[in-house]
C-alpha cells in the first residue's frame, strides 16, 4: 500500500518567518494529497489540498507543491504566526483506492 | 451544521474487558472513516465504510477489532478483549463520497486500557 513519510519531524521557527514540511509518497498512482492541521487536543482539520493534475496551489499564507516525478509534495507556511503552531499531517491517496494514508505528522513551533 | 461526533470522549477498561466506540458522520455524508492515532504517532487507517458497499477492512489489526454502520450512519467500532497497546485515540471521519471529498474529523475517543 501507499507509504508516506514527513521530514522533518520537528521544526521551529521565528515568528514572521517561513516553513516548509515536506513528505514523500510511494505509489506513483496516488493522485490526491490534503494537509492536516492538529492543534493541541483537537481534531485535525484540512487546511489545503492538492490533486496531481496540478502542480502548486495557494491559499493567503498557506501554499502547497507537488512534485510527481520525484514523488514528493511540499507545505510553505510564510509570515508564521504563534496560532500556526501545532501538528501537520500529510497524505495521499492512490486513485480507485479508499484508504487515506498519513504521515506520522510534524511538530511545527512559532517563537514569539 | 453539527460536525462528526464521536461517544465517549474519553474510555478507561481493564485489560481484557470489550469496548464500543460510537460515531456519529455528519448528516448526507457517505463515506466514513475510522482511524487510530497513537501518542506521537500518524494516523493509523483501520476501516472504511461507502454506502452500501462491503467496508474496507484491510487496516484492522487484529480480529479483536470490528466495526459496523447502521443505515448508512452511525458507526460502531468494537475491540473485544482489549490489551493495553490498544491505548490510543481512536478518531472518526466521515466524507460526501469516497474520492477525494475532504475528511471531516471528530474529536476522538480516548481509550486506555490499564
């Protein structure tokens, strides 16, 4: 099955700079990849998708690449905000298939 | 409207002893979605409900687990005889339908098992 892996981990920012989070997917057939956000003892929410008849898409700071040849898609978060802090899961979806297939998330942290 | 929601929030059982978790999808959504999440883990997929369609439950790890929909919408999942490492947050989600609608999540069910 689809196997998606996140990089990295953790990671810390100033507030007001950038960050980006990227993840790696397997299947060359996955053909859907949404972001989630948790906040601390909330449910995840989605923030952005993509599908992989589009290469970029953007909404206000948020943006999301994908990359099909090289199998990877990519969350830019810019101008960060303490309320941006929280844990960020990627996915993907192979086509025809049910099964949403997260990444094990990562830790974003805003310095004031 | 109400968003997916998941009874009870929070569950403490003996080892061994059977649970039931509840969902409840939002209203007109077909698809539905159990998920486990472990502490500082991912979001482990164990089954899928669309329709009237045979679930998807290649995700269940063990045959402990089951889960069911009634009338296309309330969902139940069961762990029978439960062992500690089913400690975890057990999250529902429910779609329109099954492609690429967006996961609408609950608040989890937290289950420990002492």
């Amino acid at each position: 099955g689809e196997n998606v892996e996140q990089h990295p981990s953790t990671l810390s920012v100033q507030e007001g700079d950038s960050a980006v989070i990227k993840c790696t997917y397997s299947d060359s057939a996955s053909n859907y990849f949404p972001w989630y956000k948790q906040e601390l003892g909330k449910r995840p929410q989605l923030i952005i998708d993509i599908r992989s008849n589009v290469g970029e898409k953007k909404d206000q700071r948020i943006a999301v690449t994908l990359n099909k040849t090289a199998k990877h898609f990519s969350l830019h978060i810019t101008e960060t905000q303490p309320e941006d802090s929280a844990v960020y899961f990627c996915a993907a979806r192979v086509y025809g298939n049910n099964r949403l297939a997260f990444g094990k998330g990562n830790q974003v942290v805003v310095i004031p | 409207g109400a968003g997916v929601s998941q009874s009870p929030s929070n569950k403490v059982t003996e080892k061994g002893k059977d649970v039931e978790l509840r969902c409840d999808p939002i209203s007109g959504h077909t698809a539905l979605y159990w998920y486990r999440q472990s502490l500082g883990q991912g979001l482990e997929f164990l089954i899928y409900f669309q329709g009237n369609s045979a679930p998807d439950k290649s995700g269940l790890p063990s045959d402990r687990f089951s889960a069911e929909r009634t009338g296309g919408s309330v969902s139940t999942l069961t762990i029978q005889r439960t062992q500690q490492e089913d400690s975890a947050v057990y999250l529902c989600a429910s779609s329109l339908e099954g492609s690429n609608s967006p996961l609408h999540f609950g608040n989890g069910t937290r289950l420990t098992v002492t």
